[in-house]
C-alpha cells in the first residue's frame, strides 16, 4: 500500500477522534451543572444555566461532526479493503449518520433548554415552556432516532470487520468502541455519584464514536508496520 495514502489515513482516523471530543466537550457543557438532572430531558434547572452553555455545545456539534467526518473517511476505507461490496454499499449510510451528528446534537442538547428559557423570557409560564418542550420533542424525535441509526452503522460494520478477524485486529478492539464507552461511564457514574461531575458520563457516548476511529487508527498503523 502507498505510504502516503496510508498516512493520510492514519491523521483522518485521529481528526475523527478529535471531532468525537469536541461532541464530548459539547455533552459537558449541557450536563455538568449544579442541580441538572440527567434523567429529566425538560429540567426546571434550564430556566438558571446560561444561555452561552448551549449556544457553544451547538458549536462544537458543528465542529466535531466536520472532524468526524474524516474518521468515517478511515473506516469507509478499511471496510473497502476488508469487507465486500455489500458491506461497503451498507457502510455509506454511516456518512449520513456522521453528517447529522451536528443537528441531532442540536435537537438532543440545546433545542429544548433554548426554547424552555425563550418561553419564559416571553412571560410565558412553566407549564407552558414545558408542554412547548413536549410538543418539540414529538416532532423531531423520529428524525434524531433515524440519524442515530445511520450513525451506528459504522459501528455494525466495524464490529463486523473486528470480531470475524478480517481486519486482523484483536477481537478485545470491539472494547475499543461504543461498548467500552459505555462502560466507562458507568464506573464514571459510580464513582461520581450524588456529585455536579456525574452528569460527565453522559459524554462517553460521544467518546465511543470516537473510539471507533482509535480502531481504525490502529488498523492502518499495523499496516505500516507488516508493510515496514
């Protein structure tokens, strides 16, 4: 394999790894705050957080799915030299999931804290704000979910590659993937918990998109080295 293509490989894996810390720093600023409630999806605390919270997680959602998108460039071509053609016509919804990463996180971060607070800057009352929020949340739940899909289908495809032994990876580097990040968060949870730092561990799902291009990062580094 050419030497160059395989280094620019290498930097997209690690520029898709980037973009998925930039999510994570994104989920942060929405989820650590004194008081936030990570299981409410319409908390009473929106009213007191700052509007510039989620103003800049809206920025670093644009950011980081403009990163991203160079890490499914790595995966999409390790599954073109691992997998078939079916696999990789199924891998190009992934680039639809990646490319909606920004507005979902949108939708799923910053559209409802932003509305709670406009109601109420408009004299609306709390009832109000939140049946606003709830009608939102109906209308713009299918389009997040359906997103969400084609975003893991990267993951369906990578774990594919992994755990048939095609990419010739270790099987332990499905860890190296949303699985260990959500692991992670648990033990995060626990050891956090009843602290403003538990909400953190909502981020680590961000984190296991990006472990995905860590994957393939290692992938195209094993390359070099057989090939060395």
């Amino acid at each position: 394999m050419d030497k160059h293509v395989n280094e620019k490989q290498q930097r997209n894996a690690i520029l898709g790894f980037i973009g998925a810390v930039l999510f994570m720093l994104g989920d942060c600023l929405l989820y650590i705050y004194p008081g936030r409630n990570m299981q409410l999806d319409i908390d009473p605390v929106f009213e007191t957080m700052p509007v510039w919270r989620f103003t800049t997680s809206a920025f670093f959602g644009f950011l980081g799915m403009a990163f991203m998108l160079f890490g499914y460039k790595s995966l999409y071509e390790m599954t073109k030299l691992v997998c078939g053609k079916k696999m990789q016509r199924f891998m190009l919804l992934g680039a639809a999931g990646v490319g909606g990463t920004a507005f979902a996180h949108f939708n799923l971060g910053s559209l409802l804290p932003l509305t709670y607070k406009a109601v109420l800057s408009a004299k609306g009352t709390v009832e109000l704000a939140h049946k606003t929020c709830e009608a939102i949340m109906t209308w713009i739940t299918p389009i997040d979910i359906v997103i969400i899909i084609a975003l893991y289908v990267q993951f369906i495809v990578l774990g594919y590659m992994v755990l048939s032994g095609k990419s010739g990876l270790s099987r332990w580097f499905i860890l190296v993937s949303p699985i260990g990040a959500i692991a992670l968060g648990m033990i995060w949870q626990m050891i956090f918990k009843g602290t403003v730092l538990e909400g953190a561990w909502g981020a680590c799902e961000s984190l296991g998109e990006g472990l995905m291009y860590v994957t393939a990062f290692v992938y195209w580094k094993k390359i070099v080295l057989k090939d060395g």
